[in-house]
C-alpha cells in the first residue's frame, strides 16, 4: 500500500510596511541621497526601485490610499482637517477622515487569517470608530495628528493641545526614554513576538514621524554629518541629480529647473548659513537614525526565520516639507516661547526646526516642486518591493514604468494570493479597489500595468492627470499661477518643457480626461486666494491661537478688574 502524504498548504507570506514621513524622492541612498541608509539600500538590492511612483502632495491623503487601494476623493481624504477651506467641510468626499465606505488592508488580510499591527503616524481619524484598532488591526499604537515631538510625549505647540497617542484605541503614556523612530520599530517587534505562538502570517505597518516638523535626532547622529551641506542647497541638488544618473534613477542630463521659491545661498548672511547648516545635519541625522531603525527590524526577522518569507515595502507619503514655520512674526514669538530655538539646539530635545524651500529642493532632486504641490517633486516619491525568498521579484533591479499609491494594496495582495473585495465587504457595498496589481512590473515586464488609461489626482486646487509617459499638472498659488501645462515625464521628468502649444490635442484630451475624472469624483474647485500654509496657519488660529488669546485676555482683565478694584478701595479710604 502507497501512502501519499498531503501537501502542506503554500505559506501566506508576512507583509511589512515601511512608511516614511516627507521624504523628498532623492533622500535615500540608492536614489541618490548622500544620508547614509545602509539598511533601505539593501532591501533596494533585494529587491526593485521604482523611479516614477507617485502619491498624494500630503500625509492622509496618500495614508488612505496606502490603506484602501481607492482614490482620495473616494475615501474621504479629498482634503485634510489642517488644510480644508470651511467651505468644502462636509461635502461628500471630504470628510477629512477616511470613511466607511472603503475597506482597509488590515481587514482584508485579518479575513485571510492575518495578525495584524500598526504602530506610529494614523492621522486618518481619531475618534473610537476610526483609529486603526476599529479598522482592522489586531494591534495598534498611533499618533492621530500630522506629527508631534520626537523625544517626548508632546504636540506640535500651536497645532495641536495634546499629542494624541493611542494603544487599542485607547488613550497611551510614552515611555521617558521615546525617540520616535526607535519606539515604532520596538513596539511592532513586541506585537509580532507576542502573537507568534498563533502560527499566523503578519501584516505590519510601522508609520515613522520621520521627517517631518519637527526635525529632530540623536546627538550621535547629527554629529555624523558635521562636515556636510556647507555649499549649500543648490550645490547639493546639482550632486543628487548626477548621483540620481549615476544609480540609473533618472536619465543622464535630465533637464532641472532652479524654483522660484529656494533662496540664493549666496546672499544668506553667516547666523543664516549656519542655522541652515545645522538643520540638513539634522535631517540627515533623522533619516539615518530610522534607517538604523528598520535594520534593527530585519536583522530581527531573520534571526527569527521571517525575513526570506517577507514583503517589505519602503515608500514616503509625499515629497519633502518645503515649509518655513518660523515665515511669520506671530508664529516665530510664539514657537521661540515655547523651545529653545538657538542654532546649537537645533534637532535636539526641546528643539523646533524644519528645512524650508531650500533644502526641499534638494531633497526633491531632479524634480521641480515639493510636498503640497502637483508637480513632481510633491507627488513622486521613492518605493523599494522586495521580497527577499521569492524569485518573483527581480532583484537589484529599477522599473521606471507609471505606479500609483492605489497599486500597492492590490500589489500585496496579489503576492500573497489573498483575494480582495469586489465592492461588497460584510454584505454592504464598498468602493471598489481602483489600483492595478504591480505584480508585472515586479517580474520584469516594461511599461507601465496602467498602459494609456488616464489618472487623476487632486488636493487643495493643486492637480493633475497621467496617461502614459505624459502628465497634465496645474498649481496654484503660491508655488503655481493656477494655468494648466503639459509635460512629457519620460523625457523631462523636471518639468522644464511645457508641451501644451506644442501638442494642442494631447492638451486638450487630457483636459477633457481630467474634467472627467473631477466628476466622477467630486472635485471641488478652491475659494478665491486660498492657499494650504495659509489654510494651515488659520486651522492653528482657530484651535490654539484663539483659546490662548481668550484665556489671556480673561486672564489679563482679570488682573486688571482686579487692580481696579484695589485702587478704588485705598482711594476710599483715604476719604475716610
């Protein structure tokens, strides 16, 4: 008698999320970064690079497209709390939260008989309902907000009253020794360790706060850099660019433009350098230190036997932060009141910094624009795939094909052999998934699994609309005149060479595509004079500017009720 043994069913495999926060297309090494990331460049050599993948110009948007496979305005993220104008709250699509009529990866693969984990940045809804325990995940330590401190459990001062950490949806204490990027590595390395006698895969999504506002590092690791970024901004976004070709990130002489909004190193007096000089130091150092971060996570799972059964996938949720908190006289008193904002402190505990324009243009190399525009320096950002025990994907390699954030979760899905929903989940119907599966490109097809069908994109006023190796963008004020233009990104990526007289019918088809597009998905056009900064400085206005003026005012007429008072009373009494 023969026996046959049966087949062990094929092992799903665990799926880790690497989210970075603002980084610029050009910040990781292997895309042509000098910042030492050791730890992403050899998931890059395990894997593939995509040099023209793009997102959304900010974090939630693209965080509930990462999440959902479905577009913004079809989520709920057709703008965000912070830059909303008042008169698009509420409208259908722009519940500044990510709504219920979408399903999550977290959901789908815990219905496939994943565990599934979140830590750092949510920033998709803070209510009970809509933190990431609700939506599908087993386990979950996230921050609500855009951002927060680095080093200790404390807001965005003027932003926000609180930093709001949750553990399970409820209320969370950081430990005294936080650093951020270390935090979210550790948690999530307890998370998978606790649940791992359950024999299940895992899915986790580890969200770091860098580098965002505010930028912030380990000593150690801001002094690594101590002799660099002395040339400059411009100098160091010529060096990314040659590098970029070099990596055979983008083609060799790819046309650049220098924009209008990055300062002329040369005329920044010698406090203005230094200050300046100290914060890349420190953006460096932030990059580097979460680097360090996600090595610690993989030498992790292979010394556990994970890592050759592994999806990694590494993107940024935008391009680089070009803003200048600091560009206001109200807002530069307020923040010198609450940190010590001296250059020597500078990306240290108790410290507030950001890069500004200038380094954002580097960090955005070769491209033109940065985070909250639709150019590209705003929308495309580096992604890294690999899956170091599986031949499916072609390792070392770079795929310069068209890929939309919407693509990864059908992407992962289609890697792990998990079927997704087809508009209905739980008996309701949902929206349906609108990103294509990667899968093709991963196995070395050329081109783009999107081909010539056309994708729109929105947020705040800035848009734009891609099909094939063409792309449709207009900006608004202040980094845009609001007129539309049409480039050829294969060949120019940078964005040099305007085409729309050039091709007057391509302009107008894809006009006409992205007239469509808003439509279906009920893009609003933007009230006259907005802008996102100054959208954000009024959110901050109205939620801790204004309850802090009230406060002092009742505070002050108070005091002086009160010295009223007493002077009324000696007056009186000298009477008597």
């Amino acid at each position: 008698m023969v026996v046959h043994a049966t087949p062990a069913p094929p092992r799903h495999p665990n799926i880790v999320i690497l989210l970075a926060d603002d980084w610029g297309f050009s910040d990781v090494g292997s895309f042509g970064a000098e910042i030492a990331t050791p730890n992403i460049d050899a998931l890059a050599m395990a894997g593939m690079r995509f040099s023209n993948f793009h997102v959304a110009g900010s974090c939630s948007p693209t965080r509930a497209m990462l999440q959902t496979g479905v577009m913004n305005h079809r989520n709920g993220l057709g703008n965000m709390p912070e830059t909303i104008p008042d008169a698009h709250r509420g409208k259908p699509g722009y519940d500044t939260v990510m709504n219920f009529r979408v399903v999550t990866v977290a959901q789908l693969l815990k219905a496939a008989g994943y565990r599934t984990y979140l830590t750092g940045k949510w920033h998709l809804g803070s209510d009970a309902k809509r933190l990431p325990h609700a939506r599908g995940y087993d386990r979950a330590y996230s921050l609500a907000d855009a951002g927060a401190d680095n080093f200790e459990q404390r807001p965005i001062e003027g932003m926000y009253a609180t930093a709001a950490w949750t553990e399970n949806g409820k209320p969370a204490t950081l430990p005294r020794d936080y650093y951020s990027s270390r935090f979210v590595v550790q948690k999530m390395i307890d998370y998978i360790e606790a649940d791992r006698a359950s024999g299940k895969p895992f899915l986790a999504s580890v969200n770091f706060l860098a580098n965002h506002i505010p930028v912030q590092a380990p000593d150690s690791d801001i002094a690594r850099y101590a002799a660099m970024y002395k040339e400059g901004w411009t100098a160091l976004r010529e060096a990314r660019a040659k590098r970029a070709a070099a990596l055979g990130i983008m083609s060799q002489g790819a046309p650049m433009v220098t924009m209008a909004t990055t300062p002329d190193w040369a005329t920044q007096d010698a406090e203005e350098r230094a200050a300046a000089i100290r914060v890349m130091q420190a953006y460096g150092g932030m990059a580097t230190a979460m680097d360090r971060e996600i090595g610690r996570l993989v030498a992790h799972l292979k010394a556990t036997g994970d890592y050759e059964n592994t999806i990694f996938v590494f993107l940024s949720d935008n391009g680089p932060e070009p803003t200048d908190p600091f560009n206001r006289t109200i807002n530069r008193l307020f923040l010198n009141s609450k940190y010590d904002t001296s250059t020597a402190n500078i990306g240290r505990r108790g410290s507030f910094s950001a890069i500004g324009p200038g380094w954002a243009s580097a960090s955005a190399s070769p491209l033109s624009g940065y985070k909250f525009t639709a150019s590209e320096g705003g929308l495309r950002v580096p992604l890294i795939i690999a899956w170091p025990g599986h031949a499916q994907i072609r390792a070392g390699t770079i795929n310069d094909g068209f890929a939309h954030v919407t693509d990864i979760l059908p992407t992962l899905l289609d890697l792990a052999g998990v079927t997704g929903q087809q508009g209905r989940w739980e008996g309701r119907p949902v929206e349906s998934i609108v990103g294509r599966s990667l899968v093709p490109m991963l196995a070395g097809a050329e081109g783009s699994v999107h081909g010539d069908t056309p994708l729109g994109y929105e947020l705040s006023g800035n848009a734009a609309l891609f099909r094939g190796d063409y792309k449709l963008v207009r900006n608004l004020a202040p980094t845009g005149d609001g007129m539309w233009r049409l480039f050829n990104l294969k060949a120019d990526p940078g964005e040099t060479n305007d085409l729309s007289a050039a091709m007057p019918n391509r302009f107008a088809a894809m006009r006409a595509d992205y007239a469509n597009y808003a439509k279906a998905n009920g893009v609003l056009e933007m009230p006259a004079g907005y802008t996102a900064d100054e959208q954000i400085n009024r959110y901050a206005f109205e939620r801790q500017g204004k309850p802090r003026l009230i406060r002092f005012a009742t505070w002050a007429g108070g005091i002086i009720v009160l010295l009223a008072a007493l002077l009324w009373w000696r007056r009186r009494r000298r009477r008597v």
